[in-house]
C-alpha cells in the first residue's frame, strides 16, 4: 500500500491533470482562460457547503460542477466579442472578482476561511474521475463539437463560414471546461478540508495555465503529464530543501526554451 | 471631499499608469504578457530601500538606484529568458511559460534574502501637509505625482523625438517590417525590457514611499492590476496605459470611499470587463491585433 504522503501527493496531482484538462478543452477551441482557479473555487465552496448539509458527496460535487458550468456560460459569453490576449486577462479578471466575491462572502466563512469540511476525498475516486475526464476529452476529438472546435482554433472566420456557429462551440468549450474545473475544487475541498479565498488566487490560475503550456497545448496527454510534473517536482526537488522554488523556475525557463511548443507533440504529428 | 478623492486616486493611479507603461511597451515589441514584470517591481522597491538605507542619498537617490537595478534585471530576464525563445522560433506561449519560471526564481531568492515579512521602507520626507484650497497634500504625495508624470513626459519625449524612440515604435508597428528597414530590432527590444523594467522599479520604489512598506510578494497585485490597466487603456499604447492607470487609481479610491471597500479589487475588474464589452479593444486602441 502507498504511504498517507504519496496518497496525498496522487490526489493533489489527480485534481491538478483535472484542473489541466479543464483549460484543454476551451484551449482547443482558442480560448484562453487564466481564471480557472474561479472555477474551481465554486465547485470547492459549493461543494463543501452541501456536504456540511448533509448532501452526499457525489451529488454535492455534481452542483458544484454544474455550477461552475453554468457560470462558465456567463464568462464564455463575451468571449465572442473579444479574442486572443483580451479574453486571457478577461477571465483573469473574472477569477480575481470570484476571489473576492468568497473573501467577503461570510456564509461559507469570508477572510476567516471556510473549515470543517469531512474528508471525503478518496485518492483512487480522484484518479477514477481524471480517467473519466481524459475520456471524455479525447473522444471529444472525433466528436462534431470537437472538430468544431480544432476548426475554430485554427481559423475562426473560415470554421464560421463553414457553417460552425461560433457561440454553441464557444460556449460549449468554456463551461465544459469550467465543469471539470468544478469537479477538481470539490475533490480539492474535501482534501484540504480547509478553504479559503486565497488558495484560488491567480497564482493558481497561472500554474494551471503552466500544466498546459508546458506539457503540450495540442495533445490531450499534454496537460496530464505537465500537471503530474509540475506537482511532483518540487515534491522530490525537496533534497535541494530550501531552494526548490528557485530550481522549479529554472527548469521551466530551460522547457520553455528546450520545448517551446510543449513537451508533448500534437496528436496528428506522431501519426 | 470628492476633489480630494481624486487627488488621492491621482496618485494611486500614476503609480499602475508606470507599472502598466512597462507592460505596453514589451507587449508593443514582442506581443508578449510578460508574468513576472510584477517581481521586476518588487525587486526595484527593494534596491530603493537597500541605497537609501546604505547610502543615505535621500528619495532621488533610491528611485534612481530602484530603476537600474530594475532596468538591469528586466534586460537580464529579455537575454535569459525570452531572447532564446525567439530564436527558436517557438510558439507564442512558451514566453509566458518561461516568465512564470523567472517570476517564481525572482520571487524566492528575494524572499531569503529579506524575509517573507513586511519590511518598513524608510520615511523620506518630513510628513509635511499643504493645504491647496479644499485640498491636502502631503510633501511625500506631490514627490510621487512629480516624479510619475515627469518620467512620463521624459518617456512620451522619447519615443517621439529620438532615433532609438522612434525605431520602438516602429518596432512595435510591425517588428518584421522594422529589422527589414536596418533597425537592429534585438537591440530595441532589449531596450525596451530595461525601459519598462526601469518604470516598473520606480514605481516600485514609490509605492514603497506610499505605503512606507514593502514585501516579496508586493508585485503579484500590481502585476494583475497592470494588466487590468493595459487593458482599459488599449494593447500596447502607452498613452493609454497612462491614462487607464489614472482612471483605475481614481475608480479604486472612489469605490473605497463611497461603495465597499473590501471589494475595491473587485470592482477595479468588473470596470475593466465592462470596457472591454463596450470597446472590445481598449480605450485607446494601438491598432495592435490581440492575436488568436
């Protein structure tokens, strides 16, 4: 049997390949979100906030995810007015308002931090969960909706003028993705058992952007290896103790320039 | 009362205009969101506080020794970090990826060497009041305004009138365009790291002033608001992000001294995503496209 440390090492990397696939899947259809933690925090405090009602575990997880989604279809929304860079600092707003919006709010405990959360999180339900999701995101692929939305990254204009309606793909990719994100808080909250609003602040936000980037924009397996190592590493970096940080950042800088295009290459290319 | 709250957002907000000209600038040249521009902040609010503490040389003295330090750091990150990417050609990403690593490397070591507390940043001034009609303004709040608004002139002077100013701009124009016309577009680009890094570490070194203290991890909120700001005012303008910074600095106070304050940061976003709604690409749009 695995020891409690690495039991808690799985879990926190399985929410995090979570937390990567939840930008995958609007990446793949070109948007960019660097507000992600935003959804995840809903799914965390909705979540918990049921299960210390007394709703189970699984069906408080499923509002937190479908509210994370229905929210995503807020953001989503202006996402097709603006592009690029704007909708990355868009939703990067967006995730600084929920952060906020959970500092200041007292029913789920405000800037004291919301504690007393039962510890629900298994680590092979988180594992079963990240299996389900990597699924889903790779038949999405061969989907309609997925080649949609392949078609939209590579060129909104042409996929529009092929017939794709931009808003459904669109807005399908944003609160897919926010769902998973949902998924991954509610795990995460009955893990850490303890929540507050900093823990959804944007530096989350930006290492979820980092499992992406770094493991590969454009193979669904990108962001699970990216989110495993960005997990693992300053776990094992531990033998350089009080420097792990430092070392984390340089090797990153050293993947970016040895692989700008991601660790892993896209799909198509290793046919 | 009001008229005082604008003075006060005044010079909040020439502070996020300096930050978020630091942000215009690279991301004119290189189209690049530049992640640990924030920490560049940081560390030239520290270099200010070491040259005042060790060489007595007073507020001017700090600010010129935060925005070297600042400018040689920001020019370091450009040859380190960005620069290799480039030539490799690699995708528009892989630079932000490799500012996050920058960002985290800055932000440790900066941590051990002071402490991950609040350090106190010595007063520089004696807390004199001057009393302007219905308005007050400490000597330390005009010294803020007087240097933000002139190292904006000097900064508007310079790209219009010198040859290095106006070969940024081309640069930033259409940076293909500007190396084919014989602008050696590395130096530029350089160039404009150590100018907004230079921006961002006087900023650094004022907010310090401002608030009479400073920490390690100061630069992660003025990193997001520097974006909010660019962003308000337009990709890549500078005059934009100056005039984006003052209205954010005034919306923040305003919305701390008549709406709730603790949700100050959140409607600074919320203003931010209604320009955007409204005018999709910025107040003052630099006809830069924001890319897909």
């Amino acid at each position: 049997m695995l020891s409690g440390y690495w039991e808690s090492v799985i879990t926190f990397a399985g929410i995090n390949v979570l937390m990567g696939l939840s930008l995958y899947v609007p990446m793949s259809a070109g948007l960019i979100s660097l507000g992600q933690a935003g959804f995840m925090a809903i799914g965390a405090y909705l979540s918990a906030y049921l299960t210390k009602l007394g709703v189970p575990f699984p069906l408080a997880m499923a509002a937190g995810a479908l509210a994370a989604g229905i929210v995503g279809l807020i953001v989503g929304a202006p996402a097709l007015r603006i592009r690029g860079i704007y909708i990355m600092i868009l939703t990067l707003g967006f995730g600084e308002i929920v952060r906020v919006f959970f500092l200041n709010f007292t029913p789920t405990g405000g800037a004291l931090g919301y504690s007393g959360i039962q510890p629900l999180t298994e680590f092979y339900w988180v594992l079963t969960a990240c299996a389900i999701a990597l699924v889903a995101v790779w038949r999405l692929r061969h989907s309609r909706m997925g080649r949609a939305m392949i078609a939209i990254h590579e060129d909104d204009l042409a996929a529009e003028a092929m017939g794709i309606n931009l808003m459904t793909v669109k807005l399908f990719a944003f609160s897919f993705g926010a769902v998973i994100a949902g998924v991954a808080g509610a795990f995460y909250a009955h893990q850490t058992l303890y929540i507050d609003a900093q823990q959804f602040d944007f530096a989350r936000s930006a290492t979820t952007f980092l499992y992406v980037v770094l493991g590969g924009p454009a193979n669904p397996l990108g962001p699970v290896l990216g989110a495993v190592l960005v997990t693992i590493l300053p776990e094992t970096l531990r033998v350089v103790q009080d420097w792990r940080m430092t070392f984390f950042g340089g090797l990153l800088v050293i993947a970016a320039i040895w692989r700008p295009d991601g660790l892993l290459k896209p799909l198509h290319s290793y046919r | 009362m009001l008229l005082q709250q604008l003075v006060n957002g005044l010079m909040l907000g020439s502070t996020y205009a300096l930050v978020a000209i630091g942000y215009a600038l690279i991301f004119g040249v290189l189209r690049l969101l530049h992640l640990a521009h924030g920490e560049v902040f940081m560390v030239g609010a520290f270099a200010g506080l070491m040259v005042s503490i060790w060489l007595s040389v007073g507020p001017l003295g700090a600010l010129i020794g935060g925005l070297v330090v600042a400018a040689l750091l920001g020019m370091l990150l450009e040859l380190i970090a960005f620069r290799p990417i480039r030539h490799r050609g690699g995708n528009y990403l892989a630079p932000i990826v490799s500012s996050v690593g920058a960002g985290l490397v800055i932000q440790e070591i900066m941590t051990k060497l002071f402490g991950a507390e609040q350090i106190s940043f010595p007063k520089q001034f004696e807390s004199v009041v001057y009393q302007l009609g219905p308005i007050q303004v400490s000597d330390t709040q005009l010294f803020i305004m007087g240097i933000a608004f002139t190292t904006m002139f000097a900064l508007h002077v310079f790209v219009t009138y010198t040859r290095l100013g106006t070969a940024m701009r081309a640069a930033s124009e259409n940076i293909e365009v500007a190396s084919i016309l014989g602008i050696n577009v590395n130096t530029v680009v350089l160039l404009s790291f150590g100018i907004a890094s230079g921006l961002g570490g006087i900023a650094g070194v004022l907010v310090g002033m401002n608030f009479s203290s400073i920490s390690p991890f100061m630069g992660t909120d003025m990193a997001t608001k520097g974006f909010a700001v660019m962003l308000i005012g337009g990709l890549g303008s500078i005059y934009g992000a100056m005039a984006g910074g003052l209205i954010l600095g005034i919306v923040e106070v305003l919305s701390v001294a008549y709406l709730a304050s603790s949700y100050r940061d959140a409607f600074v976003f919320l203003l931010m995503i209604l320009i955007l709604l409204l005018r999709p690409r910025g107040l003052f749009s630099a006809g830069i496209e924001p890319g897909r």
